[in-house]
C-alpha cells in the first residue's frame, strides 16, 4: 500500500486507478517515499510525473523535480539525482546542498567542487551548509588551495564563524597539514563543541604530534564546555602508539572504561587493541579482542595485523584460519595484506600460495595493493618465475609493484633484468619513489653498471632521496662496488645522519679496495662520533686485513670484538680469520685456529682454508681439508673445482680428472669464468673463449696484437694456470681468451684512448691474468680495474693496488 494524500490505496490499485493527480498528490507520494526510501515506487512516481501534461503540473514541475532529485539521493542513486537536478531550470540551495554532500560523502569528490563554482556562476548564495560539505571534498582530495579559496568566499559572507564551517576548515587544514591555519581558526572560535575539539586532535594525532595531542586533550578537559567521548579517544590514540607511550596509553584505557566507551563500541575497542599492539603489548591487545561482544572485519584485520607487527607470523597464521573458519566473507583487502606479510617473512610458501588463492575467489587478486603484497612474497620466497608471471598480468601497475619485483630480482641473483625492469617502469611514465631507488641501486652495485648508479645518484638528487640516510649508504656500497671509494667518501661525509649501517658501508669498501689501514681509521672514526659497531662492522673490519694481509691488526680486533664490545664473535668472524691467516701462508696456524673454535666449523670455513691450500700450492693440507668438507657432507662444486685445481697445477691430471668425474657424477656443474664491462650505458659480458660476441674477430685480433707488444715488454704467459693436459702452445692461447682479458680487450675497442677500463668477474683472477692486465696497462697508457669475487684490482703504469696480494 502507499500514501496518497491521506488516503492508503491497495497496492494492486496503485497509481492506475489514480485520476488527474495533483502536484500536492505528487509531493505527498514523493514525501512518503523520501520516507521509506523506497526506490521502485520512486522509479513509477517519476514516470507518471514525465507522461503527465496536465498544465497545473507543468507550472509546478520544478518543484517535484527538486523534490525526485532529494528522493533519489536518499536512496543512494547520486547519480540519477544528477540527472534529474540538471533538467531543474532554476534550483534552490537546497537541492544544491544536498547533491554536493552526496559527492562529498560517497566521491567523486571533484564532482562536489564543481557544482560549488556551478552555483556560484548561475548566482546561486551558498548556504551555511554549502560549505561543510565543499570543505569536506577539499580535505578528501587533499586540496590545500581550493579550500583556502573556499574559506575566504565564506569569510565574504560572514559564514567562516559558524561552528559548522569552522570545524570543517579545521579538518581541511589538518588534512592537508597546514596545522598552523587549523590552530588559527581553532583558537578564533567563540564556541567549541566536542566534535571542534576532536577535529583539533585528530589533526595533531594525525601528524604524530603527541605533546601537542595530549596538552589539547588537557586543555579540552579544562575549558569544561565539552567532555571527552569515545571519539575523541579513537583521536588521541594513534598518537599515543607512534610515541610508545605505553603508560598514557593505559590511563586512557582506564578513563573510557571509568565511562564506559568501550563497552559495546567497536570502533574504539580496535583503536584500543592497535595502540597496544603498536606499543609491542601484544598481550593485552589480544584480551580486548577476546573480550569484544562484536567483531567485524576491521577487528580482525586489526588483530591479524598486530601480531605481525610484532613479529608473532604464526600467531597471525592461526588467527586468519580461525577468523577463515568463522565467516570467510570477512577477509578484506588489508587482512590479506597482513597476512601475506606473515607468509613472506617465514618464507611459507605453500601458505602464501593458499593465501593467493583466497584473494583470487575474493576478487582481490587484481587490487593493486593485495597484487603487490603477493608479487613481494613469491620474490622473497625465491619464486621468481611466479613473481613475473603476477607482475606480468598485473594493471595497473604502480610504484610499489615495479619496486617489489625490482627488489625481487635483486635479492635472487637477476640484476641485469632489475636494471630492465627499471627502464621499463621509466618508459611506462611512472616515477621511482625511495624505495624503488633503494632497490635499483644495488642491481647496479652487483653488475657494476657506474654509469647506471650515476644516473641514480642524479635522480635521488633531484627529487631530494639523498636526504634519506638508507639511500646514501646505499649510493656508498655503490661507488665502492664500481671501483670509485673516492665518491662513496664524498656521499658518506655530505650524510645528514649516519647511522651504523653507513660507517659499515665505507669500512667494507674500503677492505674490498685493499685499503686495510683505511677502514682501521675509519673504525676509529666511528667510536669517536659514538656509534657503536654491530657485529657486521668486525665482518667488514676483519675482512679488510685480511684482503691487506693484517695478520698482527686482525687477531687484535678478533680478540677485541668479544674482550671490548661484548659481541660474540659467529661463523662469519671465524671464516674471516681463517682466510686472513691462510691467504698469508699461515697454513698450519689457520688449521689450528679451526680445530679450536668454540662450536664446529661449517663448510664456508673449511673452504677458506682449501682456497688457500690452492693458492699455496700444499697439496697434503688440501687433500685432508677436502676429506672433512666430504664428511660434512656439503661438498659443493666450488671445493671439487679446488682440489682439481690443485692436482692440476702439479701435474697429477689422473687425480684430477677423478675429481672430475665425481663432480659429474653428483650433477654438480663449474661456473664458467664470466667478465662484463659497462660501454656507454650497456653491459657486455664475455665467458672464458667465447666467440659468440657480434665482435670476437675484433676482440680475438686486438688480443694477438697485446700479446705481441706484451711479449716485447717480457711477459711470459704463466701455464700453470692452465688446468688442462695440452700442449704449452695450446695453454697460451686459453690463457689468451680469459674472459677478463676479452672483457678488457672490448674496452680497448670501443674506449676513447687514455680513459679507465672497469671490469667485472664472478671469480677469482687468475695469477696469469693479474701478470698479463699489468702489461695491458703499461701497453696502453690506461687505468684499469678489475673487481673480481673478492676484491679490486686497481692496474695502472704495470702495477697493480694490490701488490701481487690477494
């Protein structure tokens, strides 16, 4: 039945046993509508209103216009009120009001702006309601401008000192963070209500201003005309948790229980529940969430998230399948964040896999933010394949998605397609933001791509990264990696703020240089500007007398790092030593060191010591080192390729080849030799006598020509180094086509006369190549670097930096 005047008419009799209806028939249905929001009767009203030529309802079709229009914004259809409202000759304020609150409220927040100039044009005054609702669409879109233009309109019309647009500009301006104007305008009110004064601490909580939150809260106390409410403590307490302040925290809890807020409020049962959890008070977060009557999918969300804030991933894994088992359809977008997050850390990927399943039935699989939280945890779980299978089909993509699988390539061994992607996202015309830099930079650290750092360096200048202390240290590691530590000084000494990671940075890149006594200074450093060293920096510091032969400096910081600072040396300290004190002959002293360590040796050690067994040529020490890596159980390519190498040098090619053989066997395969170098912004990359490069006539020719020169100047190519049973003429000319020597032979190529050469190779530089590149650069007048597995060699006038020690 409906209403029709005062009359009920049955519902099988609506409207077509109706006669001759006026407009304040019409305006009576269109009332009892508004209502009921009913939308189906609207839908007949409307056209019965449209077919109706009665003359009386012509003259009076503004009016049941105006009256459709608000009918259907009550029933949530804004946007056929908008069609409605533009066939209105002349509308009122009203209506104006009421479709630009439904844009303020439910967006497109523009749409609001613009039916505010609209009336502004047509001369239409605005209300004060007009501008609560304009001002709300202003802070929603973030737009500092337009609202200051909007305040000043309302200053014209002396509306700016109603209590309603001042709270509304209070909001804007503390949106936007303009906290002085909101302060300004909060202070010229003659009247605050409670809703004034929340907005004023929402703003300081907002920006994590908590002295400036808690006085305001004092002071809201004091003046007496407005007592807090349950929104005002959901205001004050994320400000609370960013400060940590745990005791606040808890009086607050107290006074919403004392007034009992709390009881039955959801809202601010889970502003409670996350201001523990920030406060690492996982404990009484997870009692309020036992003791909430009503939870819905915020509360869980808010939970799940607390425990991985905490870094408790199992207890968030439990919670889900729990929450799961309840009511699945309350998963949302944020709980699947959170818990892929859990996934990534423990590196669960059957998990995660389920996870993502979850998100494709949900239909959350495509959203940009669940899409780039499960492309982040395939990277980090080492399924890379997967991860660009997601990022392929992904769209959009934005800044986040092109950073997580940046990262991901990075971090599983795929530089060369990171710096790819990199360009891709440029010519997609999206910008990199810190974060995508911060993983991009050690793609180019990897591959020595300098010239790609560089541009980055200029990047994060230009857009103001370098301000960021984990950027810097990240440009550091780069320009140590790319053979210029000149640079990574400059960007270490112009940082704001350095923190333990950036002295770090430069004390390893100073070891990989063989600048020994410079990174010992730059320790010294760092305890004299009060930053305490971490057990990274004795890595980094070990490592750098060792790669000096600092035996005497290395066993007194070893000793120093447990005796001094309290830090217990671990397996990476102990493989330091070993190599310190093997790479300089110290054999015996080396095997001693390892049967006395506290706990038993791994692999990682027993290598060091078999590398320098290699390297020193003695053969018994290496045969009983390679025996325990055996019983171990972790002989690996690296160590077979080892004890291979040395039967070779001395001419046991049977033993060797039985090494050989077992390596096969196992399906362990050697790594080649691999060289690059960086020409103009691309990477060319040569393996030891590869002829696949479009130049290798060139480069194999270039080669003939060094080694006849070289030949004059007295070099003698060093066979030994060739691990193979052929003849001497055979051995030299392997020795010839290094990958190194191809590397640096393309440089020569394609250099302009005189400029450095930078080399890069996955492995150690033999001692032939090391001879061989001294007479290139005496040869060619040239710089050259060659950074290898371990170190830099810095060649120039025959010599090289690292004194025939490495």
């Amino acid at each position: 039945m409906v209403w029709c005047g005062r009359q009920l008419i049955p519902r099988r009799h609506q409207f077509t046993t109706l006669r001759a209806i006026t407009t304040s028939n019409y305006t009576n249905l269109l009332e009892a509508c508004i209502r009921s929001k009913s939308l189906a009767q609207a839908k007949i009203i409307h056209q019965l209103v449209i077919k109706d030529n009665n003359t009386q309802i012509e003259a009076d079709r503004c009016l049941l216009l105006e009256k459709l229009a608000r009918l259907y914004l009550t029933c949530n259809q804004v946007e056929v009120a908008r069609r409605v409202f533009d066939e209105i000759p002349q509308p009122n304020v009203i209506v104006w009001n009421l479709l630009i609150r439904a844009y303020a409220w439910n967006g497109p927040f523009e749409r609001a702006i613009e039916l505010y100039y609209g009336m502004l044009q047509l001369g239409v005054v605005p209300s004060k309601y007009t501008y609560p609702f304009v001002l709300k669409a202003c802070s929603g879109l973030q737009s500092l401008q337009v609202g200051r233009d909007i305040h000043e309109h309302a200053k014209r019309l002396g509306l700016d000192s109603d209590l309603y647009v001042c709270t509304a500009l209070i909001d804007l301006y503390a949106k936007c963070g303009d906290l002085v104007a909101a302060r300004s305008v909060f202070d010229g009110m003659l009247y605050k209500d409670v809703v004034a004064w929340n907005a004023m601490i929402a703003g300081f909580s907002l920006h994590g201003l908590y002295g400036d939150t808690a006085e305001l809260l004092v002071q809201m106390q004091r003046a007496g005309t407005a007592a807090p409410n349950a929104s005002t403590i959901v205001a004050v307490l994320p400000a609370v948790a960013q400060a940590n302040a745990l005791s606040q925290g808890k009086a607050i809890h107290g006074y919403s229980m004392r007034r009992r807020f709390s009881d039955h409020d959801v809202v601010l049962s889970t502003a409670l529940l996350d201001m523990y959890a920030k406060c690492q008070c996982i404990v009484y977060a997870r009692r309020i969430f036992d003791a909430m009557s009503v939870r819905n999918e915020v509360c869980w969300s808010a939970m799940i998230g607390a425990y991985v804030g905490c870094d408790s991933m199992r207890e968030a894994m439990s919670l889900f399948d729990e929450m799961v088992v309840k009511d699945v359809r309350k998963l949302t977008r944020v709980t699947l964040g959170s818990i892929l997050r859990a996934c990534t850390k423990l590196t669960h990927l059957s998990r995660g896999r389920r996870v993502h399943c979850y998100a494709i039935k949900a239909g959350f699989d495509l959203n940009t933010m669940v899409g780039n939280t499960i492309l982040s945890m395939y990277a980090k779980c080492g399924i890379i394949d997967d991860a660009f299978r997601l990022f392929d089909i992904m769209d959009p993509k934005d800044t986040v998605s092109y950073g997580a699988i940046i990262s991901g390539c990075v971090q599983n061994g795929y530089a060369k397609e990171a710096l790819l992607i990199f360009h891709q996202m440029h010519l997609s015309g999206i910008d990199p933001d810190l974060a995508t830099m911060a993983g991009v930079l050690p793609a180019c650290s990897h591959l020595a791509a300098l010239q790609h750092g560089a541009c980055g360096h200029g990047y994060s200048i230009v857009h103001g990264f370098v301000t960021d202390t984990s950027i810097c240290n990240a440009l550091i590691d780069m320009y140590s990696k790319c053979g210029k530590i000149h640079i990574g000084r400059q960007v270490f000494d112009r940082i704001l703020k350095r923190d333990t990671v950036s002295w770090n940075a430069m004390i390893v890149g100073y070891g990989i240089h063989g600048l020994g006594m410079e990174a010992i200074s730059q320790f010294h450093n760092m305890q004299a500007a009060g930053i305490k060293p971490d057990d990274v920096t004795f890595i980094g510091l070990l490592s750098a007398c060792s790669h000096s032969g600092l035996v005497t400096e290395g066993k007194h910081w070893f000793s120093a790092m447990s005796q001094d600072f309290s830090i217990t040396p671990r397996m990476e300290h102990y493989i330091c030593m070993v190599d310190l004190l093997a790479r300089t002959g110290l054999l015996a002293e080396a095997h001693s060191f390892i049967q006395n360590m506290p706990f038993e040796a791994d692999v990682r050690v027993w290598s060091a010591l078999l590398a320098a067994c290699r390297v020193h040529n003695n053969i018994e020490l290496g045969e009983e080192v390679s025996r325990k890596v055996q019983g171990l159980g972790s002989e690996g390519t690296g160590n077979l390729v080892l004890l291979s190498n040395m039967y070779s040098s001395i001419g046991r090619w049977d033993d060797a080849a039985h090494v050989r053989i077992k390596q096969k066997d196992q399906g362990l395969k050697k790594s080649p030799g691999c060289s690059w170098v960086e020409i103009n912004g691309v990477i060319h990359g040569f393996l030891g006598g590869d002829q696949s490069h479009p130049e290798s006539a060139q480069i194999h020719e270039k080669l003939e020509e060094l080694l006849v020169d070289m030949k004059r100047m007295g070099y003698c190519a060093e066979n030994s180094f060739v691990l193979q049973d052929v003849e001497e003429e055979e051995k030299e000319r392997i020795l010839l086509y290094h990958s190194e020597k191809l590397a640096i032979a393309y440089g020569i190529l394609h250099l302009s006369p005189g400029k450095h050469i930078f080399v890069t190779k996955n492995l150690r530089v033999c001692g032939d190549c090391h001879a061989a590149i001294k007479f290139i650069s005496l040869v060619t007048k040239r710089e050259i670097t060659v950074r290898d597995v371990s170190r830099f060699h810095h060649f120039s006038d025959g010599n090289c930096s690292c004194a025939d020690f490495w």
